[in-house]
C-alpha cells in the first residue's frame, strides 16, 4: 500500500532491530518505567501462534514510523468448544507522529487484511476511546471473558471486534491471552541492554 507518502508493507528480517527501537521508542515509560514491548515483539517473531501474514510495517519518506503484529488464540467456550480468535499487538508509531491519524490508518488497514484472510475476531487490551474509532466495543458485550480476572473487575481494557459478523453471537467465555505475552523483567533487562540507553521514569498514569 502506498498513499499520501506512506507505504504499509510486510515487515522482513532487515527491519528487525529498526522495529524494536521504533517499538522501544514508542513505548518507552509510557505503562511503566522503561517498558518491556520490544523484548515482547523480539519473541514473539518465534511464537508458532504468530502470523506473518499479518506482520506490519509503515515508512515514510524511506523510515519506519509504524508497526503492527498478531497472534493467534482461542476463546475457552462455555459450551466445551475452542473458538480460534486473534490478539493485536503490540502497535506502535514513533512519538513524534503520534495523533496524526498514521496508527488509525496502520490499524483499519491491518484489520482489513486480518479480514481478507478469513479470521474471526480480534480480541485484546487497549483504550476504547481510541480503538472504538476502528469498529472495536468491550469484550463484555460478546460475552467473553478476560481470563483470570474477577468477575466484578474493571474489564473495560478488553475490547473485542467481529471480522465476520455473527463469528462469536451464541459464544460466550473465557479468552486466553498467548503465552509469549509473558516475559521475565530479567530477560527483558538484559536484551535492553543492546540498544542505547534512556532514562526510566516513574510518570502519572503507568499501570505496572
């Protein structure tokens, strides 16, 4: 895809470490001190539940700007069924083209071909304000729920949005997140050591 100076592309093996320190960059001390999202994304190139047909990149001007990846994983249904689902992320453009419409433009397109390959659903953590933009509602409203937490939590985090219409009506349950989401604070230390050094900051609104 190539529109208004932007191409959207297949990320390759090339664009590896450019799109862990775009990542890094975008991410940084923005949910915690530093931030672990492209250790995350590192790993997950070597998950079997990752989709390289669905692996991202936007450039502008010949940089990288933007990042997009997904993963395969299930809804455990109430009824005993495995209902195979997506999870997104992490998504990232760098912080000096933030707000500009780049990451709707990367989402709606990524969805899309999401779409065009016949999954069902997407399914993970993000803000509605935003993501809602892009046809995404609270995962509550499908009946599904967030594994592991309460059920008189908070789980207005979880967002949910039908690629197929009518894919999850009748399915209610619990949704699994991919094991390669997890990652040891140790490991993420030591690969961040590879890359330049910034400044850990404890700042208003982090979440860990």
């Amino acid at each position: 895809m190539d529109k208004n100076g932007y191409t959207i592309r297949l990320e390759n093996k090339e664009d590896y470490r450019g799109v862990e320190n775009l990542v890094r960059e975008s991410f940084w001390n923005v949910y915690r001190p530093g931030c672990s999202e492209h250790y995350v994304i590192h790993v997950l190139r070597d998950d079997p539940a990752f989709v390289r047909e669905l692996d991202f990149v936007m450039e502008k001007d010949g940089r990288l700007i933007g990042q997009n990846m997904f993963m395969k994983t299930v809804i455990e249904a109430d009824d005993g069924s495995v209902v195979n689902v997506l999870t997104m992320g992490p998504i990232g453009i760098t912080p000096e083209l933030k707000r500009r419409g780049y990451g709707k433009t990367l989402l709606d397109f990524s969805l899309e071909k999401a779409a065009e390959l016949g999954y069902g659903a997407v399914l993970f953590e993000g803000n509605i304000g935003f993501y809602g933009k892009s046809g995404f509602d609270y995962a509550s409203r499908f009946g599904i729920r967030y594994h592991g937490l309460p059920e008189d939590a908070d789980s207005s985090f979880f967002l949910c949005k039908e690629l197929v219409p009518g894919y999850l009506d009748g399915i209610t349950g619990v949704y699994q997140t991919p094991q390669g989401y997890y990652v040891k604070d140790e490991d993420v230390e030591e690969f961040d050591k590879d890359f330049p050094v910034k400044e850990k900051l404890r700042l208003p609104g982090q979440i860990f």
